[in-house]
DNA sequence: CGGGCGCTTGACTGCCTTCAACCCCAGTGG
DNA sequence: CCACTGGGGTTGAAGGCAGTCAAGCGCCCG
C-alpha cells in the first residue's frame, strides 16, 4: 500500500533493492489528513516536501473573481512540492479531494538519497518532467478538445497513471471527484458536466456509481478522444507510442 | 546580444564572473534557422540541448484532425529540451516563428557546468521549474478567462518576460505571431482573435502595427485581465507578488 | 501582375453557460 | 422515528460567447 512511489517509479526504470530500501527509508511518519483540506496555500514556502501515499488531491488556484481552476490531480505516489529547493514561494494551492495519507520528507532526507543513490535521482526527475508532460497535454485538451472528448481523455489518462500503481482493477478505479471538480478541471460550468457525464453513460463507455468509476471499453474510449499515452512516458506505453505515429500521417496511406 | 540567457538567470539571483564565463563558453557555434522550421519534431530523440538566443519559437502538438496546439512560446535565453537527459523522446515539438538563432550544446558541455558551478545548477534548474509554472498559468488563461483576457494576459505575460532578457523598450516589443498562431495557442478561432484584437485596439490597450506590439498602459491591462506575476518568480516581482496578497482575501476590507 | 497569405467582416450556427427548480440521500438532531 | 438541512446531481429554458462558412481586402513577393 504504502509503495506506490516506488511502483511508479519502476514503472520508469529499474530499480535495486537498495534503491528500494532507500526511498522506503524516506518515510518517518505518515500522515492522515481529511478530504477537501488545504496541504499547501499559496504564498506559502514549504519546508518538507509532500508526497501522497494514499488518497487524491489537486493543484489549484483561485482567481480575483473566485473562479477556481484545478492545474493538476495528484495520485498516490506523486510529490507535490520537488520544486521547494529553488522557488521562493508556492505560486498555486494544494488541497486533497478525498481523505489522503500524506507523508512529509525533509530536504536533507532527499538530498542524502539522492547523493547515494544516482538512479533514484533519475526517477525523480523523470517524475517532475512526467508532471510538466502531463500539464501540456491537460493544455492540449482544453485548448483543442471537446466536452465529451474532454472528460473522456481524463479518464483515460487516469486509468494508466492509477494502474502505474496498482490502484484499478478491472478497469475500475475510486473517483472522489465531484462533478463541480470535473468542471473546475475542464473548464466548464458543472451543469454541461452532468449533461456530459450522461451521455458517456449513454453510449456505454463508461459507469460511475458510489465514487467508482469503470471504463466498459478502454480501446474504444481512448479512440474516442484520441488519447495517445507517450506523453505519461511509461515504459509499458513507449511500444504503443511507437506503434500510433502512423496515424499521425494518415493521409499518406491508401 | 547573445547574453540572453545569462540576464534571464540573473533575474533569479547573482551570478559572480566565473559563472557568466562558463555560461558564455558553452555557445560553441551558433545556428540561423528560418521562420516556421520544425527544430524538434514529436517522436524524436535529441542528442543536444537547444537554446533560443534570438527570435521566437513555440511548442506544439497537431491532432490526428489536423487540429494544433500551440503548448509554450520560447523566446531568447530559453531552453527547448533540458529533458534530453531523462525522457525517451519528444512528446511534442519544437518549431520558430519567427528567423532564430540557435545553440546545440551537448549534453557533456551542460555536466561539465553543472558539475563547477552550483549556481548555475540552481538556476538552470528555476529555468525548468519557471517553465512549469507558465505552463500553469496558461492552463489557468485557457481554461478560466474569456478571450479578451486571456489574450490581454498573454500580452502582459511576454512583457515581463521580454523584459527579462532585455527585448522590450518602451513597453514595445517584437511580435511575429500571425492571429493563427494565437488562435493557436488560446483555443480560439482565428476570426474571434481578429475580433478580440480589434476591441483591445479600440478600448487603447495595445496597439500591433508591422510585427510590433506596444502595450498603452502597462497597469491597465494587468487590471484588465487580473494579471499577477508571481508565478513567473522573476526577483523584482516578488515583492509585487506579496503586494496582492490582499486581494485575495478582498471580502474581508470594508 | 498574378498569387497567396494574413487579416477583416457579416451572417448564421452551435456549444456551452446561466438561472432556476427539483430530486436524492446522508448526516444531524429533536 | 422523523423532520430538517445541505451538498451533489439532474433537468429544462433561454441566452451568449465563440465557431464556422464565405467573401473580400491589402500587401508582400516572385
């Protein structure tokens, strides 16, 4: 339960086991902290570095005018802050969706690891350029995509970062997200949401009951919205991404 | 001229003689690349590290519909692919707007540095992380704020930015952009940037004659569209950044 | 001088928002 | 046990911001 970090970061490169036993070192105490709560305001200059164990939570910000628009969810496994080492504040917010175990890691802990242990610094770093991965693609998706395709895309890309750590089973996984989230995310009003949510319901790729969400057909939802996954760089995706770049010149063929 | 990327940095913090010096002696040859030419194509594996020292340049992804997505604009002192180290492969591509003169530096001249001149890391490392956050910010732009502002906040954006390296006098500065482009970028079609141009023209905010754009009242326009630096942690902001702190909390005052 | 690109303008369409009412259900307290 | 309450979700009607289509203009450049 606890070592979705280190199924992430093996989803990545290999590891050794004193790679293992060092980053399983990094956790002194964990703790548990209750849906919709602020880990980090903004403005706030933390001195540990947040990483979540177990539970959802987000990066937001919240506008002059009180719009809030959500940058990011954070899954077991992901960090919230690597950046404390440079930045002088934090220039957004984050807060947890559902009730999440959350352990902190001081600077010193990591920069030990990291001196020790080059492959672990590695995988951190592959994780920080996955996260600004993902945020262009979360711009690509606003920016170019529809509604539905929209909201279908996040399913998607949810479903492989979850199963990166052992969180779906039979395409299943917990969503705590409430639809005025969905909004927030996509940036649209909660009510086209709803309408949106039913007819992905209608055309039977997806269900949504008591906060899980099961996707019916994940080949024919990535078709949907045209999820190509290189961009989550997994080493289990690379082939497949290899694999899509025809499409990408489609028109050559036939 | 070509000390673009040495002002950006020190618009973080100090660098001392030894550090602009190892900076300067990375640039080895320096390449002219024409408007709209691909440096980087998706799929593709860098073996250098590309740096912007003059023009611009964006990056991008195109849709199976033929649909693009510009994800970032690049201009002096910026690095296209500090990831090169890490990551298997482009996820997206690099492509100039407007004629750009470009540096490779191998991945060996970049550790050398690194490896002498810590403060050179740190700020290298701010470039990726402040890359991240604009990243957000658009995110934000994107998914938050209707046409007028998003594009009154690109144009501030580029200003600061601009203004870092040294590329804006008289709060004017080059704009090779074509509506498309912007269009482009803010998941708007071109026709509603002609029309969105047009107001910010007729409410003199800007004024966008041959390539030149000229921003009329540089505290106007940041109110217009509720522009706040901080996440671009430029140093002279950062005060500025604490200043709007209230705002924030603005339901309090009277 | 022709051609093409970038830009503009008008008319129409449509995706999505806003507003408002209503339902469902879990938690709470009398 | 049941009334109360509030958040989350659903639905309908109306309107607006922005997209699409199409035509035309101005200008650079071969």
């Amino acid at each position: 339960m606890q070592d979705a970090l280190i199924r992430k970061l093996e989803s990545f490169e290999d590891l050794t086991d004193g790679d293992r036993a060092a980053l399983r070192a990094l956790v002194p105490r964990v703790r548990q902290v209750p849906a919709r709560t602020d880990l980090i305001e903004e403005g706030h200059v933390p001195e540990r570095i947040h990483l979540i164990l177990d539970g959802y939570a987000c990066r937001y910000k919240v506008l002059p005018d009180g719009q809030r628009q959500i940058m990011a969810y954070l899954v077991p496994g992901d960090f919230c802050d690597l950046n404390v080492f440079i930045l002088d504040q934090m220039d957004h917010a984050i807060g947890t969706i559902s009730p999440c175990q959350v352990v902190e890691i001081s600077r010193n802990a990591i920069e030990e690891v990291t001196a020790h242990y080059p492959q672990v610094t590695r995988a951190l770093w592959w994780c920080a350029l996955v996260d600004e991965a993902i945020l262009r693609e979360w711009l690509v998706n606003i920016g170019s995509r529809q509604a539905h395709q929209r909201i279908a895309h996040l399913f998607c890309e949810l479903l492989l970062r979850l199963e990166a750590v052992g969180r779906v089973s039979d395409n299943s996984y917990a969503f705590p997200f409430t639809q005025t989230d969905i909004a927030d995310t996509m940036g649209l009003s909660d009510v086209h949401v709803s309408r949106t949510l039913r007819e992905l319901r209608r055309l039977q790729f997806i269900t949504l009951k008591r906060r899980v969400l099961t996707i019916l057909d994940v080949e024919q939802l990535k078709a949907y919205c045209g999820f190509n996954p290189n961009y989550l760089h997994l080493r289990n995706t690379r082939w497949s991404a290899r694999r899509q770049v025809p499409w990408l010149s489609s028109s050559h063929g036939a």
